[in-house]
C-alpha cells in the first residue's frame, strides 16, 4: 500500500494532530423507559415478599407457592433493568458486546436488565489538568520550562469509551505533547520586531494550543474549553546569562527613550529662545547649550553645576 508523504495510514497528517480510530462510534441516546420513583421500590417489595411466600415451610398451598415463585423470579429479572442517573453523570450501556446506547438525562430509568453485566458509568463534569513542568528548546533552540493547565469534559461518552484505551490518560498524554510542540512553534522572547514569542503573545499562544489540543482529543470525545501557560521560565543552566540580556535590552532601551525626549526638550528650548528674543546665541553657543542640555536630561545622575564666571571665549 502506497502512502502519501506527510500522512499516516489511516489518512491523517501527522502535524494536524488527528487520530482516526479502527472503528468510530457516536453517542447515541439509550432506548429506556423512565419510570415514577416508586416503581423501583414497588418491584422490590413485591419480590420480597413474594420471595418468602415460595420458601415458606407451611400454611400456602403448593400453587401459590409456584405462582410466588414465579412473581420472584420475573421480580428478580425485572429488576436489575432499573438505572438512577445522577446529575452531570451518564451510563454507557453495553449488551452483549455491542453498544446500545447511552443515559444522560439525571432520573430514574428502566433498561434492558441484561445491560447490568456492563454500565459504564461516565462523568460530564468539568476537569482540570495541570501539566508538570517540562523542559523543552523553544524555536530559537533555547532550553525553557514550561507547564499549562487545561480545562475539559467529556461530550461523546462512545468516543470516550471505545474509541480510546484510557481517556483520562489520552487527555494527559496529549496535553504534553501539545506543550512541546507549542515551546518548538515560537521562540521564548521577541528579539526581532513584531515576532510573535511565548513570553509576548499570550493571547495567541492560548488560542494555538487550545485548537491543537481539541484537534488531537476529538477522537476522544473531549471537548477543550480552556488552556493556559501556568509556567514559562529559561532553564536554570540558561536563566542567569538570559537576564543579563533582558537587563540590558531593557537598558538600552529606555536609554533610547530617554534620549529621544531630551532631544524634543532641547528642540522646545531653542525654539522658545529663539521666539522670545531673550538672547542671541550664534552656532557655537547654541552646540554648548545643546551638550550641556543633554548632560542633564540623558545623565544617569543628578548633574554637578558648574558657574562660569569669564567669557565662553576665554
């Protein structure tokens, strides 16, 4: 058999994370009958008590004993059929090795008592998943940790049961590996203009990982409502070196900043001086007022002043 380059056997790429099972199943509704409250408890005593009219010593007749027997028994058969759903919960019923179907709504219900040799109870309720943190080369081949959270439940009790060996494992699994392709994707900062990083774009990092999660546990039946990075950090061996360069990134540029503004500052200046006609300065004044100007507006530290007390000639 001929296989494309890029896909798998089973006619899905690799990079776009789906899995397509042996055979695929969908939840389907259960055919049941949902029955007053009292029913279970009326069977119940019906078969008990008809129960110790068939095993009595004396005092019924042979018949009733047989027609008590025989109430027992369908009151024994009958009753393993009744089902109590709870809220956010679901029972996927099996008979005979095939499915047939599944209870969802919370209630009492009556199935086919043969049903109760497999029920798989199933929950609906909202879980979390926190990843431990893992090491991982982010794009630029720097060693980061990184660990998220996500938030899930279960939508498709068949594709949960049947179609995945453990989905709770399948969950976790999956969830890891999304991580580590997400840290392989971008870089941990953003050293070039307008690159999207991990650190940068948490917005955008969310929405990737959330969409390559829920392509991966579609087979499933997982449905992904929430990701987020709960950890990002440069590994220790890389962390100390890393700093130093945010440090001075950061160094340079609010020095960049600042210099920036002092320039408007001296710009405003000559052009007040020059507006007002407080004093003439020539070329050469102007270049000492500008120098002395950005001295004090770039400067790290409050400026010494100096008075000069000859001529600027002199």
């Amino acid at each position: 058999m001929s296989v494309e380059p890029g896909t798998d056997p089973a006619g899905d790429s690799p990079a776009s994370g789906g899995f397509a099972p042996r055979i695929a199943h969908e939840q389907r509704p259960a055919q049941a009958l949902a029955p007053p409250a009292f029913a279970a408890v009326a069977v119940a005593v019906v078969g008990i008590v008809a129960a110790l009219i068939a095993i009595a010593d004396g005092g019924a007749s042979s018949s009733l004993r047989v027609v008590a027997g025989v109430v027992a028994l369908a009151a024994a058969t009958v009753g393993p059929g009744f089902v109590v759903v709870q809220p956010n919960e679901s029972r996927v019923l099996i008979l005979f090795g095939r499915y047939v179907g599944t209870l969802a709504e919370a209630r009492l219900w009556w199935v086919n008592p043969f049903t109760i040799l497999w029920r798989e109870r199933m929950s609906l309720r909202v879980r979390n998943f926190q990843s431990d943190r893992i090491k991982v080369n982010d794009a630029s081949g720097n060693p980061i940790e990184i660990a998220a959270v996500v938030v899930w439940r279960v939508v498709d009790t068949a594709k949960a049961v049947f179609d995945v060996e453990n989905f709770e494992q399948f969950v976790t699994v999956q969830s890891e590996t999304a991580v580590r392709h997400l840290a392989n994707e971008y870089p941990y900062d953003d050293y070039s203009e307008g690159a999207p990083s991990l650190r940068g774009n948490v917005d955008e990092v969310r929405v990737g990982l959330q969409a390559e999660l829920q392509t991966r546990l579609q087979t499933a039946g997982i449905d992904v409502l929430e990701t987020r990075l709960t950890h990002l950090a440069y590994a220790p061996e890389i962390a100390e070196v890393m700093l130093r360069r945010q440090q001075a990134e950061a160094i340079l540029a609010a020095r960049r900043t600042m210099v920036s503004g002092a320039v408007g500052l001296v710009q405003m200046a000559l052009a007040q001086l020059a507006d007002s006609d407080l004093v003439e300065l020539d070329s050469e004044r102007k270049a000492t007022m500008v120098a002395n100007l950005m001295v004090v507006l770039s400067g790290d530290h409050s400026p010494t002043p100096v008075i000069n007390t000859g001529s600027l000639y002199t």
